[in-house]
C-alpha cells in the first residue's frame, strides 16, 4: 500500500437509525436503535447487528473508531445528530460518506455487446435500496 495517499481499505458500514421516545432528563435510557451492517471486502466477511444507544450516542462513537470504516451509507432519514457524528468522524479520517435515498435510478446499460447489455440490465430504472425483499429479490 502507498502509504502517502489518502485512501484507506477499511470496510463499508451501513448504517439504519430508529429514534425512540424517551425522557429528556434520563441520560441512561436509550435514545435511538441502531441497525449495522459491516462488509469487508479484504477479509471477506459480513458483520449484521443491531444496538441502542443513549444520548452521547457512545456506542455510535465507539463502533467508528474500532471499525474505523472507509465508507459509511446512511439512509435519508438519519438524524442531525447522528450526521454529526459521521461528519466529525469523517473529518479526523479519510472516510467518506453517502445518504443512500429510498429511491434510486439506473440508466439503461451501455455495454457493447447485446449478450452483456441484457446480462447488466435491472428490470426497472429504480431500485429501492432500503426495501429488504426487493434486494433479496434481485
């Protein structure tokens, strides 16, 4: 690895946020839930789990710094403050981070070759990458 540059081969973590109703002044009660997914391509595994954390958000904090990821997905709904601590992360890294919308589009293949165009081609334009059937669908 060229260790002048500024990329780095951490894994890919995804992550899904469930804010839950709780009291303002209890800082022990948890706050949120948290949904992960951890691929790392170099070692080929794929890490599923699911947290709740309190207020600080300590937990969120303490699974960046170990997994120390390359790239992190987020999903449209993530809260202000949970993009706070995905930009602060980002900022003391090389990370780098993507709101993945409830809705994307593809263009239509341009392969060359007919056989590889169908092969490549999505039944739809749009995907929906947060719906869990239609990902195992595909």
């Amino acid at each position: 690895l060229d260790q002048s540059s500024n990329s780095t081969t951490g894994p890919l973590l995804a992550i899904a946020e469930v804010l839950i109703q709780s009291d303002p002044q209890d800082q022990l009660q948890p706050v949120c839930e948290y949904g992960i997914t951890i691929v790392d391509a170099v070692r080929a595994t794929v890490t599923v789990g699911q947290f709740a954390d309190d207020i600080l958000r300590s937990r969120m904090n303490t699974l960046l710094t170990r997994v120390a990821p390359s790239e992190i997905l987020l999903s449209p709904t993530a809260s202000p403050v949970l993009l706070g601590i995905v930009k602060s992360y980002q900022r003391s890294t090389t990370s780098r981070f993507e709101i993945v919308h409830e809705q994307e589009h593809f263009p239509k293949s341009t392969a060359l070759d007919p056989t590889h165009r169908k092969l490549l081609e999505r039944k739809t334009s749009e995907v929906h990458p947060w719906n869990v059937q239609e990902t195992l669908e595909e």
